[in-house]
C-alpha cells in the first residue's frame, strides 16, 4: 500500500532562481529565505524521506474542461518562461515521471461521479515554472508529475482531485510527497509602481488586508487547523490567492480536508514578492489523525 510521506505549500517565485547578486540587488543586499529554505528544506525533508513521487499541484497550469496529470515516462526539454524570459530562458529540465501512478489516477476520476482527469503523456506538452524552478533545489532521483488547475472547476471539484489523488496513491506501493507550488495573497503592484516593491519585507505586500489574510492562514497552518482554513475559504478570496487557492485545496483534499490535523513548519519567513504574499510551509506526516472512516 502506497502512502503520502509529506507535503508542503511552495513558492516557486523567479527570484529564487535569479543570480545570487539579482537576489541580492533586489532585496537591499540580503539573501531571500525562499531561496535559502529551500535548500534547507531539501537537507531535513527530501533526503531523509526519499520519496520515490513528487506530485505537483501546479498553480501556473490552466486547464479548461477537465483536469490533466502529466503522464509521461519523462519530460526533458529547455524551459523558456513566456512571462518572464528574461530571467527564466533556456533552462534545462529532466525529470522521470510516474505514469503508473498518472494513470491510476485517471482510472479513479473515470469511476468517480463529476471528477475529470486525463493522463496526459505527449512528450510535446509544456511545463511552467511553478514545476521547473523547484528541480534545483529538490530533485534527485525521485520521478515528478505535475498535475493542472482546472480554472472552469470550484473547490468541491479540487477537493474531489485532491481524494482521487490519495486513492490513487494508496493502492500502488509509492512514498509520495505532495507539493502545492504557489503563492499566498496574488496580487501584483502596477508596472510604474512595481520596482520600488521587489525587496522580500512584507512592508511591500499589496494591501494591509492581504498581509493579515496570508498571516492568518498560515498562523492556522502553524496549529494544524486546516478546518480553520477551509472555513474561511470566501473571505480568504477576497485578496486573490494565486489560482484561487486550487492548489492547496487538491493538497488538503489529499490530506482529508478539514480533518487533517497536521501543523505546518515554515521553511522561510513570510516574504513579499512584488506585491504577493509568499512562504514554504512543510506538513510532515500529514495524514496521521484521520482515517477514510473519519473523513
């Protein structure tokens, strides 16, 4: 019987994968924890587990009218960010990929009611940075799938993947992290304005209102309350998280939703990325304390 070792909220920032004296520049001479936490969190996490799947809830993925779980046997290629080319370009990838696992996963969805899921293993399909740029820090030789956010979906219809997903994954024999690889509050200042706000101090987050909603979900990950979370979904919502959250959402429903009691460790401090609130929050053992009965 597979299980889920571990997971973790993610920030997949650019500048955790600019030059050290980019980073440096940006943020008035010091080192970003994001880009320090993640090395950390390899040495403590990754290399103790070793895990043989990285599931990736990728938050710059859109699918339109069902979700996709990349299923190749590897994806290899250069990565150039269409959004931001100049600081992500031809940037080499190669990762293994799980196609048992993928397509387990689509053969649940298929018996599960309104749940869409298509393994997905064209060797032409793109990749996005919210799954490239954690490789430097985290790969080994562990096999990596991303999985889409489907933007027509409502956080029932993520919280069903996130179910199929831990299906899915305890009827193989796989140690399986999941990663929900994106941001807290998304809202970016403007473009004449952007500049005076790279630096990480939260000062620079796009509203009062958004540093005390990211501060709050994560004061409820410190405590394991991820009941807490859920409930305040609709308010949360009102300072945009990226993807609408999607990708936490297929994390906790993995996890058993509002019954996962795992307190989250951070693995950086809370940082602004141009107007976006960001942290690596890791969930060790984040099934134990529920059961499918209690859920």
């Amino acid at each position: 019987m597979g299980e889920i070792v571990g997971a973790a909220l993610l920030s997949h920032v650019p500048t955790i994968v600019l030059p050290e004296e980019i980073r440096r520049e940006i943020n008035n001479g010091h080192e970003s924890t994001l880009h320090s936490g993640l090395h950390q969190l390899r040495r403590d996490v990754f290399d103790r587990l070793r895990p043989d799947v990285v599931v990736v809830f990728d938050s710059h993925w859109f699918s339109t009218v069902e979700f996709v779980v990349t299923s190749a046997d590897r994806r290899h290629g250069l990565f150039t960010s269409e959004e931001l080319p100049r600081g992500m370009s031809s940037v080499p990838y190669d990762m293994p990929g799980s196609r048992s696992l993928a397509e387990r996963i689509g053969e649940i969805a298929q018996q599960t009611n309104d749940c869409w899921i298509t393994p997905i293993d064209n060797e032409h399909l793109p990749v996005t940075y919210a799954t490239v740029n954690l490789l430097p820090f985290l790969q080994s030789d562990e096999a990596w799938i991303s999985l889409s956010v489907c933007q027509t979906a409502e956080a029932r219809d993520f919280s069903l993947v996130g179910e199929v997903v831990a299906r899915a994954v305890a009827d193989s024999d796989l140690r399986v992290v999941l990663v929900a690889s994106g941001a807290l509050s998304h809202t970016f200042h403007t473009l004449r304005t952007v500049r005076q706000h790279e630096a990480a101090d939260i000062t620079h987050i796009y509203s009062e209102a958004a540093r005390q909603a990211d501060e709050r979900v994560l004061d409820a990950f410190s405590r394991g309350d991820h009941a807490q979370v859920l409930a305040e979904m609709p308010q949360f919502a009102q300072v945009k998280p990226e993807g609408r959250f999607a990708h936490y959402l297929m994390m906790i429903g993995a996890l058993g939703g509002a019954n996962c009691v795992a307190p989250g460790v951070m693995y950086s401090q809370y940082e602004n990325a141009i107007g976006t609130g960001q942290a690596h929050v890791w969930f060790e053992q984040p099934t134990a304390g529920w059961t499918k009965e209690s859920s």
